[in-house]
C-alpha cells in the first residue's frame, strides 16, 4: 500500500480555495488512475473515512483539511490480493461442501442450517468477486478467457440449484448438488484462480 500526504496549502494551491471535498477526492483519483494506481483509501485530518463519511463530508469546503492522507495501490497489487485470499478460502469451502453433503446424506438436514447458510453465502461472495474482477480488470487478458466465462457461469448454476432444492425439501438432491456441483465447481475455481496468479506474477 503506498501512502501520500496532502497539506491544506497542497490541496487550495492545486484546486482552488473554492472546491468540495468530492471534487478533490475526484481530482485526486483521476491524478492517480493515469499514474495507474487505485486509491483503496482517503484519511481526512487523520480520520479514516469509509463511504458514508465520504458522503457526509462531501459538500465541506477544501478549506476544512488540515491534511488528506491518500492509502494507493497498483490496479494488478489489489487483484493479486483478491485472488490469494480466494486462493486460502476455497479449500475450505470444498471441505464444507464435501462435509455438508455427507452429513444432509446421512442425517438430514436438521442441525446443518446454518452452515449450509454460511456455505451458499460464502459461494455468493466469490460470484460476486468474481463480477467484481470481472468489470474491474478488463485489461487482463486471463479475465476474459473461456474458462473464465464458463466457471462463473456454472457457479452461479450450482448455487442456483443447491437454493431451489433446499426450497423443495429435495435434500437428496441437496447433497447430490453439493457433493458432485458446488464442490466440482469451486475445485475449478481454484484451478483457474491459480492459473491467474501465474499469469500476474509473469506479466
């Protein structure tokens, strides 16, 4: 994470004394997208702002900031962060899946709700990682492979089907859908997650 430090007389002299805090915040992040960086964080006066502060702050004048702290990072830092994290995830999630579908087989689904909650919710975030990557890195080539494409398809099938044979009381097919889908699935995923992370550490 590369850290930047504006001043109040930086800010006035580069923007006017006239601007919003939202219009700096823009300013600066076109500065740092054409310096290909992403900014992951603002700090306003030492305060750390998630994006309902931004909100709340964003029609202050610039002449409010004592200081703008700017937390940046290479578009291709954030994404090799995002896939190692998925990367340490999914095992666990085929081991739950594996695990599920036995217990659902043998002993009904009594007991095993919320883990199959956890589970299905757990699925839910790497779909939407992966749009997320996908709208993000267009850039990146490996993004837009068949492979690719075709494994975030069939997650969200798997999930699709796991969700409508739980609604029918189907739990025979629950666990059939998360021992041979979900769980072929996510194996995929991680198959194709490390394939990415080859192609970033070689780019």
């Amino acid at each position: 994470m590369n850290r930047t430090v504006f001043l109040k007389k930086d800010l006035v002299e580069k923007f006017g004394d006239q601007v919003t805090v939202s219009q700096v915040f823009s300013g600066i992040e076109n500065d740092f997208r054409s310096i290909d960086e992403v900014v992951c964080q603002f700090k306003l006066n030492n305060m750390a702002l998630d994006e309902g502060g931004e909100m709340r702050l964003s029609k202050s004048l610039v002449t409010e900031i004592e200081t703008l702290e700017v937390l940046s990072q290479k578009p291709s830092q954030i994404l090799s962060e995002i896939v190692i994290n998925w990367m340490t995830k999914i095992p666990m999630m085929i081991e739950q899946t594996d695990n599920l579908s036995s217990n659902i087989r043998f002993q009904g689904i009594e007991g095993h709700l919320k883990t199959l909650v956890t589970l299905i919710d757990d699925c839910q975030l790497l779909i939407d990682s992966i749009l997320s990557i996908d709208s993000a890195f267009q850039q990146v080539p490996f993004v837009q492979s068949q492979d690719w494409k075709k494994g975030q398809s069939q997650m969200a099938d798997g999930v699709g089907e796991a969700l409508d044979a739980f609604q029918k009381k189907d739990f025979t097919r629950l666990a059939d859908v998360l021992e041979y889908d979900l769980g072929h699935f996510l194996q995929s995923w991680f198959e194709i997650l490390s394939r990415l992370q080859a192609s970033l550490k070689d780019s």
